[in-house]
C-alpha cells in the first residue's frame, strides 16, 4: 500500500495517451511523478481508436508542429516500451478531380514534407485493391500501433524505467494548489496536471461549459484478414474535409460541394474512411461522429453501412466480414485542444480534437515545460 502522504514532483490525473504523454514529460526530465485514474485498466477514447499517428493533414501551425514531435517521441519509445509499429505512413486516396485538387495544393505547402503524389498504377505496392480512384498522395511520416496493446505497454515501461507510480481504481474529487484529494486519501504535488478526456463534470466543469466542449461518438468496426496487406493507414475523399490541414485550403471548397451532392448521408453522420491493419491480418475501419453532452450507447447499423460503403468505393471489393463492432467518445470543441491554468500549479489539459494519440506527446512538452520554467523562477 502506498503512503499517500509522499510528495511528488507531479501529479497526473488520469492514464489515457494525453496524462500518459505529460508523465513521460516530466519522467524526461527528472521528475517524480505519480499517475491516477479512476479505472483500473485503460477502458476510453486511447484505447477505442485506430492507434493511427496523423501527422498528414492535421491543422497548419502548431498542432502540425505537435503532431510532427509526437510521431517522433512515439518512434523514440515504442521499441524500449515493447510497442510494435505495425504500419508507417499513409495513403490519401482521391476518388474525385476535386480531391485530386485538394492534395495537389497540399503537395505545395510545406507540411507535405515526406509525401508525394502516385497515379493509380503506381500504388500497387500501398493500395493491393484498388476502386475507381484517380491517385493518392502517399506518406512517409505518419505510424500506427495497435491502441489496445500501446496504452497498456506504454505505462508498463514509465513505471518500470521511469519509476512514475500509477494509483489505480482511485477517483479525484478536489484539486488545489499542491493537493489532491481523492478516494485513497490526499496526494500531493508541486505541480498537477489535470487530463479527464472527456469527463467534463467531475473536476473544472466550468472551463469545460465556457469552451464549449461536448462529447463526440464514434463507431468502429474491426473486419475479417482479406487476404492483402497494407503497409499504410488508407484515407480517402471524405477525409479531406475533416482534416483541417486539407480542409483549410481553397480547393476543398468545390470537394465539400460535390461530396454534400454526392454523399449527403456520409457528412450527415460525420463519415470518413481511415482503414489500418493489425498485426493479424484483421482490418480496423472507422468512423462516424455524432454529438451530444451524453452520447446515447448504441451503434447504429446504417452508419456502420456508410463507413463500409466507402470501404467498398475505395478497394472496388465487397467488404471482409465485420468481426467486431465498438462505440468509443471523446471530448470535443471547435479548437485542438483545451489548456488552462485553473489555479497556481494546475493546469487543465484535453485534446478536443480526437487527435490525442497524433498530438499528445508534442503538447505534453509544452505543458510541462511551462510548469517547469514556473517551477524554476519560483524558487530562483
């Protein structure tokens, strides 16, 4: 049993990939650090998703820049924390001239550094079945794990190389300057850093109603071995509207047109086409997006359909057998992420973008480094 009354560095509330990547942070650099979650195993958004590491396509700036740190970090840890790295890049596939446009003009910019432009019979090697596409931008900075089995490794190896200490099945219910107060007793800390996902009520609900968070759901499907492989995650026209790295662009404007005449029930329900291969031969496909302040349980079937509609459009091939069939949430604002500073010592971190597994690496430096240098003009 742990004294409660021992005195860390840092303390972490809650062990998905974003309270995960702020404890490897800290651990960097020395510190004491303690993480608690309320579950006693990963169970939320980190573990629901495709393990995919999008560097391509993220929003222009600083969370390209965070997402480009992250890829990096997950490169540097995932052999030591005994994560396999069972894909590496991307394929972004156009079905149409206007998405053809969209990743023309991406191909200009400079965070098209590492992609490259393939005509349909120059993909064999990324694309072993092909619809009726027109050419894919093709990747070489993006990476996938498998999300069930990272999380789970990934705190493994932080306790057993970095000595952060985990506390399990313990609830958080009050946060002050250098203390914590939860089910097991009172932790304390110099620093707290505050990562719920999206629990939006337990702990600073106000910051939460004033950026205008809610929940997202999402449905997912795991299908059958088809037979190939796929050395890259594969995307596609839907795609390029979500992500705002395409989004952003001029030409996206004419694809969001055709594709709200063409495929009105895909936007309806938040459809777009990421399929990545596990290390079985298995297919994980998704996904939809859904929004409320409580997202109802149940997957719906005819969303399930459209998400493998477009599988169908892309591979020119009925899809494999579903084999499994999940429902995950996560946080969600018109903004990456939500960074507050509620009180001296604590900061609030969220990513409310889906994005935690591309970006959490390279924010939790951010935040941590700016609680270290606070830390340090403190006790100058």
């Amino acid at each position: 049993m742990m004294n409660l009354e021992q005195h860390f560095d840092l303390a972490v509330v809650g062990a998905g990939i974003v309270g995960l990547a702020h404890a490897l942070a800290a651990a960097r650099l020395g510190k004491r650090v303690v993480v608690i979650d309320r579950d006693a195993q990963a169970n939320g958004a980190s573990v629901r998703n495709f393990g995919f590491v999008t560097v391509t396509g993220q929003a222009s700036g600083e969370v390209w820049r965070r997402a480009r740190r992250s890829a990096q970090i997950w490169n540097e840890v995932a052999g030591p924390a005994g994560i396999d790295v069972l894909q590496r890049g991307l394929t972004m596939v156009a079905r149409r001239p206007e998405a053809k446009a969209v990743l023309e003009s991406f191909l200009a910019t400079e965070m098209a550094e590492g992609c490259a432009w393939r005509e349909p019979g120059d993909l064999a090697d990324q694309l072993p079945r092909q619809g009726d596409i027109l050419g894919a931008l093709v990747s070489k900075v993006d990476l996938r794990v498998e999300s069930r089995t990272a999380i789970p490794r990934l705190a493994g190896w932080l306790a057993d190389a970095h000595g952060v200490v985990f506390l399990r099945g313990v609830a958080v219910h009050g946060v002050e300057t250098g203390r914590l107060e939860t089910s097991a007793g009172v932790v304390r800390a110099e620093a707290i850093v505050v990562c719920p996902g999206d629990d939006l009520i337990t702990l600073f609900p106000e910051s939460f109603a004033r950026a205008q968070v809610t929940r997202c759901k999402l449905q997912m499907l795991r299908l059958a071995d088809p037979g190939w492989r796929l050395p890259a995650p594969v995307m596609s026209d839907l795609g390029l509207v979500r992500y705002q790295g395409y989004a952003d662009l001029p030409q996206a404007v004419p694809l969001l047109s055709r594709l709200r005449a063409e495929q009105a029930q895909h936007l309806e329900h938040g459809v777009h086409l990421i399929v990545a291969q596990s290390a079985d031969g298995s297919l994980v496909v998704g996904d939809s997006h859904h929004y409320a302040a409580t997202p109802d349980p149940f997957a719906r079937d005819d969303v399930d359909g459209l998400i493998l509609d477009e599988f169908a459009q892309v591979f020119g091939q009925a899809p494999p057998p579903v084999v499994e069939r999940w429902v995950g949430t996560y946080a969600s604002a018109a903004r990456h992420s939500l960074v507050e500073a509620p009180m001296a010592g604590v900061r609030l971190v969220t990513v409310t973008s889906g994005t935690g597994a591309s970006t959490a690496f390279g924010l939790a430096e951010d935040v941590i480094a700016d609680l270290h240098d606070l830390s340090q003009r403190a006790t100058a």
